[in-house]
C-alpha cells in the first residue's frame, strides 16, 4: 500500500473517461499549454468480463431500523394527496398524530395542542390525562422516556400529501423510462434506480427547488457542473434525457467513492463530500447508524430521509395499481437528434426545419430564454431534438443558407462589479430589472455580488446605452474573473510588455481575480515623502464603470489562453515542485501496492463557449456555498482536534502559510521538515493557528478548492467509467500526470 494513494498492484480500478486534461507539477510555457490544451488524446481501457455493478438483492437493503420512516413515505404518497397531510414527530417517523386538511390556522392549532400535550406528558404524568393527551401517548412505545416526548414536543412537523403528484409523475415517467432503463443497462447499474425522479421532482422535468437545484433530477449548478454544460447560454440540467446520463454517472460516481448503494443515494442528496464526512465521524457505513447518529449541521430531514424514500418510491410502484387503479403512461416522443456545424439563430433554424419556434423550445429545454429572445445563438455543435423530423440531418443542415451561418457566437455584453456597486444600481445604470439579471446570470441572491464579478447584460437597446469605458483614474486597475493580460492591455491600449514590467510579472498567464495592476501611461507614482512629512491615515480608492463585449473566441485561442485561478507562490521553484505532488524517489513504491478511483474527462465540445460563461459565477463566500461547491467532492478539509490536516492535491505550504497569515519556513518548522523534504499529498502536517481561527482557515481552504474545481467543471464534463490494471512503479501521481494527463486532485477523488 503506499501511503496517501489509496492504490493496489495490479488491482482492476474503474476509470472515468475524459479526452484530455492539463496536469503539470511546476510551471508551463505558453508553447506547452497551448499544445496540451489542444491536444485530443482517446485511451482504449480494456474491460473485464465481469459486470462492473453484479445485480444482488443486498444492494438496496431495508433494515429494521428504516421500517417505519418507509411506511410514513408508503402513506405519504398514497393515503394523502397535496390538499392534506400529516402532523407527525419528525424522527420518529412512525409516529404520526393525525392526517388533516391544507389549512395554515387548522394545522398550527392542532401542532400547538399536540406540543402542548408533549409537554405534560414529559413531566412524568400519566394519569389524570385528557383526551388529546392520551392519544397523543398511544401513539408513542409503552416505555418511552420523559426525555424523549420533551424532545418531541418541539419535532411536531407537517408534511405534505404526494398522492396525487406521485401518479401524475407516474403518467410522465412513461416519457422517459425506456431512455434512462437503457443508460442504467449500458452502465450495468441495479434497475431500481429508475424510480429516482419520483423522489426528486415526481418526473416533472421542469422542476426547481428553494434549494437551486433544477430539472427532473435536481442538479443543483456546482454538482451538475461536473457533468453537464451549464450556463447562461445553455443548461443541461433541464433536458431530462441529457440529466438522465448525468444523473447515473453521479451515482456510479457516489458508489465508487463510498461504497455502497445507500450512501450512494443519500450522497445523490447530501452530496459525496458530507457522506463521507458522516462515514468518519459515525465509524460506520451503515444507513440506519448514519440516519440515527450522524448530526451535521446539513444533514436536515431531506437527507436522513432520502433512502427511506427511495425504498418507498420502489414500493408504491411495484403495486401502483392497487393503490391507483389502472395508470396511462405518456408515450415517449420519437426524436431525432441533429448536431449543428454553426452557429444558427433559433427562428432560422425552425423555419428551415418546418417547425414551430414554440415546438422547437418544447423539445430543447437545455437551451435558456437568451437563445429563443434571439439574443444568443444555437451553438455549434449542440444536438437539437426534432419530433418526426422529415428530413435527413445533413439535409436540413445544407438548406439552411449561409447566410444564416455563423463562425461565432453572439457577444457577451458584460459589467465588471466595482466597489459600492448594487444589483439594483447596475440595473438602473443600464435601463434594466433586478430579476433579469439574476436569472440571466443564475444568480442564487440579489443581494450578494462581489467586486471584479463579471455581470452578463441584456442584449436590446435600451440595455446597451450603457456608460463608456474609461480607465481607472489613479491608473490601477483591478483583475476581475475571466481577465487576461491580453484583454486588459487591449481595453486600455497599453503595451502587453510594458504591462507585465511595471508590474513585475514574469509570467503573462500568472493573473488572479483581485489583483491590483498599474497601467504603463496612466498610473502616476506617489510622491516620496520627505522626513517631516506624515502619509495620510488612509487611501479612497476610486473606482470607475467599464463596459466589456467579449465575443466567444474560438476553441483554440481559448485553449491558449485559459482563465487561471488564483495561485499561492511557493518560497522557490524547488518547493513548488516538491509540494505540489508525492515524493517521486522513494523506493518503496517498486513493491507498495496502492489503489486509485482514477478519474478521467471529457473535454467540451464548444469549451470557447463555456470559458466565457464561466466568469459569471458568483463569489463562494459563505458556508452554505462552499459546502454546495464542494458536496461532491469527499476529501477531508478539516482540521484535527490536534491541529493536523490532510495534505490534498495542488496544495502547498505557500498556500498554508498564506491561509494561516504566516511563513512558509513556520509550517515547515512545526513540523519538523528541512527546506528539502516534500509536502506529500495523504499525508498529515501539523498547523499553528495563532493568528487566523480555525474555520476562518478552513472556509479560506475550501475556497481555494471550490474555485479551482468550479473553473474546471466549467471546461470539463465527467463522461463515463472504465477500467484500468495498476502496474508496478506506478502511483497515484504518474498514473494522473503521465497516463490521463488529469489534475490529481480529481483522480483521488
């Protein structure tokens, strides 16, 4: 085994596929990434005849613990339709007071009678008992303590009916079964997952939560990111046939990381990063003792309740018509799927293909209002559904005049927040709504933007009176999201090279959102002051509107340029190569055997598009979020009781020292390392925390990984699952680095 690789010699690893991804240890030049990032490089993985998920009855089991919280679910989706439900105790499933109509004064007056009862009977009192109380306390086991109605008194929860929704998702899944039963065969994956949707949105594939999460099978953005194209332009998460195959390669994904099928469904939930964290914390692996012990501050009703339903869902369909009769199913529509080879306006696209604009919208749910408002186009490349298509694919495609074509997509027009700036200041800035720019620009609040954050704009004309650019007047300017030293240089008409020299950079790719930059010409040093002279307390910082058109650039130029995140330098060369990765002369690699759930990606087809999309993501700047950004993600970001921490991937003690506000040389020294030794990916490192408090280190920690993975998913998609033989001198590091050329962090994961 070696150690902090988690690999085994010879041992047959599932794989996930990708074309090709950049992975180096120290610095690239720009000759190398632009080869890289064009590179396309397919690898033929050789499968074993054995199927990769054996179909067993122990996948899915229902233990004891779980009954009643799965016939609560029985009832709630059969006994009582969404103009009722149930007053019950919300962990104690089994226990429900009574069923009553959806009326607000009718359900609190009952819920305050039953905690009102509660309350007595866990005083002790067990006679002289009114009627509410006493049915209340039948409800309850003969030897239930005091402590336990105490704690009740306050769980008294409403839920909802499902009846009717449940076979109205039962109507709709007649749409979609046969396509997501033939993506669970072509993965080998366990049948039942087909009735998941019911749990999710009741098959509706035009759902949305309070939560964010979208389409039938609920993707939030940062977990659908991983696999789907999602952007203001096109969001794959509404297409329920595209999220089907999302949906599975997430559960095949939760599986391979946790283990089993009900962690893996309740990981589909909670996401893989919090089961995991469960898994530690319980020291089990067992649903039932998760469901019973696991207290995380986001482990609510939904997910310690997710399995339980899904058992339920499985149950209600395998004798629906006993509880509803004989069902019509909807049939499912006969598409045919045509890839476009430009850019084509919507309404050009339906008059050529003999549809309705309506129609063509109905059956493309990915592609977002932009491209039916005709502010965007249909993108190349994108494979658009036709319902009986009476014409061959290419010949629709050559009948649509060149003209129509186009090489490029229509330009984004984008705002750059600055400091002071509001939502609805922006708005009024440029003759527009504060909700139009929330959902064009999928923002999860209208209250929460940061400085450097790129605005998408509306496309009329009233929207695009907008003020024109001017330079910063002290002449610095600060790096926002998706800036390059090129764009920059352009926008302010200053030299590339002169740029780079004043501000002493070396590396013209080296930039980071935030980053202050003089602008050769404009900016004016301060006067030195002289002995007597006192500098002024504080500095105003002016800040000026800029108005940025970036059209979508083409693949290969935004290969060559890639938006780069936010890096911590290391004290020298030397340390950025020794800790960025494993130790690379240990001998006992030779004979050590290590297991990897090796990771790999698909690169997008239309990446040009999705890099300038993917500055529009607002900041990660609160627990909640980052515990969203990073939920698929299971490694460990905590800190120890005893201050340790796990070294993870693309970390250094450059990045430790500057998320604790200390030395590297500081970390170095607690730990007892000379200035040779190597930061190993695994392994644990001691940290000191006198100047920055724990969570302040671990929210900075998580940022740094939930950028870095969301600018990733934001080019990649994980494609699909193979397998991979482990060979002797290999390890987790040159199988990532030299075999699939994938970031590492991604590989353990």
């Amino acid at each position: 085994m070696l150690k902090g690789s988690g690999l085994h010699l010879g041992e047959r690893k599932l794989i996930r596929r990708v074309d090709e991804l950049p992975y180096f240890i120290g610095p690239m030049t720009r000759a190398s990434k632009a080869s890289i990032w064009r590179a396309a490089v397919m690898f033929l993985l050789v499968a074993t005849a054995a199927p990769l998920f054996a179909q067993d009855p122990r996948d899915f089991p229902r233990p004891a613990e779980l009954e009643p919280a799965i016939q609560f679910w029985v009832r709630v989706y059969t006994e009582v339709d969404t103009q009722s439900g149930f007053l019950h105790d919300a962990e104690h499933l089994g226990v429900i007071y009574t069923a009553l109509p959806l009326d607000r004064k009718q359900i609190e007056t009952k819920r305050e009678a039953i905690k009102a009862a509660l309350q007595v009977l866990s005083t002790g009192k067990r006679t002289g008992l009114s009627t509410e109380e006493q049915q209340v306390l039948a409800l309850w086991p003969a030897n239930v303590s005091n402590q336990t109605l105490k704690v009740a008194s306050d769980n008294v929860r409403w839920q909802l009916g499902q009846s009717n929704r449940f076979l109205a998702g039962l109507r709709r899944s007649g749409a979609y079964r046969a396509h997501i039963e033939k993506i669970i065969g072509g993965k080998n994956l366990p049948p039942q997952l087909v009735v998941l949707p019911h749990v999710e949105s009741s098959f509706n594939p035009g759902a949305y939560s309070s939560a964010d999460a979208a389409g039938m099978w609920q993707f939030t953005r940062a977990t659908g990111q991983r696999f789907m194209r999602i952007d203001h332009i096109v969001d794959e998460r509404m297409d329920p046939y595209i999220a089907a195959e999302a949906a599975m390669s997430l559960l095949e994904y939760n599986y391979r990381v946790l283990g089993t099928w009900p962690l893996a469904l309740t990981a589909y939930n909670h996401g893989a990063g919090g089961i995991a964290r469960a898994v530690r914390e319980t020291g089990s692996s067992d649903i039932e003792e998760i469901v019973a012990k696991y207290k995380g501050r986001r482990f609510g009703f939904a997910s310690r309740n997710f399995y339980a339903q899904f058992l339920a869902v499985n149950e209600v369909e395998k004798r629906a018509e006993n509880f509803f009769g004989e069902i019509q199913f909807n049939p499912a529509p006969n598409f045919t799927e045509l890839t476009t080879d430009a850019y084509i306006d919507a309404e050009v696209f339906a008059r050529s293909a003999n549809v309705s604009l309506e129609q063509l919208k109905a059956d493309n749910p990915a592609l977002r209002p932009v491209v039916w408002q005709g502010q965007k186009r249909i993108p190349r490349g994108f494979k658009i559904k036709l319902r009986d298509a009476k014409m061959a694919s290419q010949e629709l495609l050559a009948s649509i005049d060149g003209d129509y074509k186009f090489v490029v997509q229509t330009p984004d027009v984008s705002y750059t927040v600055e400091r002071g700036d509001s939502l609805s200041a922006i708005a009024g800035r440029f003759n527009t709504s504060v909700s139009r720019l929330v959902a064009l620009n999928q923002l999860t609040s209208s209250h929460r933007i940061q400085i450097g954050q790129r605005i998408l704009l509306p496309q009329d004309e009233t929207s695009l009176a907008a003020q024109s650019q001017r330079a910063p007047a002290n002449g610095i300017y600060t790096v926002a999201r998706g800036d390059t030293v090129s764009t920059i240089s352009r926008r302010f008409s200053v030299g590339e090279t002169a740029l780079l020299r004043l501000n002493g950079i070396e590396d013209s790719h080296r930039i980071y959102p935030g980053q202050e930059l003089r602008l050769p010409g404009l900016y004016a040093a301060p006067p030195q002051l002289v002995a007597n002279e006192r500098a002024p307390e504080s500095l105003v910082e002016t800040t000026e509107v800029s108005l940025e058109v970036s059209p979508e650039v083409s693949s290969e130029s935004s290969m060559q340029n890639p938006v780069e995140v936010a890096e911590i330098e290391p004290e020298s060369s030397q340390e950025q190569a020794f800790d960025t990765l494993v130790a690379p002369d240990s001998d006992s690699m030779l004979d050590e055997p290590a297991l990897a759930a090796n990771v790999l990606v698909d690169v997008n087809a239309v990446a040009e598009e999705v890099a300038a999309a993917m500055s529009e993501d607002t900041a990660v700047d609160s627990d909640a979020e980052l515990a969203e950004a990073l939920s698929a993600d299971p490694a460990d970001y905590s800190v120890a009781s005893d201050d340790s921490i796990e070294v993870q991937a693309t970390e250094t003690l450059g990045h430790y020292a500057d998320w604790l506000a200390v030395r590297a040389w500081d970390v170095r020294r607690l730990n007892g390392m000379a200035y040779s030794d190597p930061v190993i990916v695994g392994k644990r490192l001691t940290l000191g925390f006198s100047k920055v408090s724990r969570p302040e280190f671990e929210r900075r920690r998580k940022d740094y990984h939930s950028t870095l993975q969301r600018d990733f998913f934001a080019r990649y998609r994980i494609r699909d699952v193979e397998e991979y033989t482990i060979r002797r001198n290999e390890n987790i590091g040159t199988i990532a680095r030299n075999r699939y050329s994938a970031p590492l962090w991604l590989v353990r994961q």
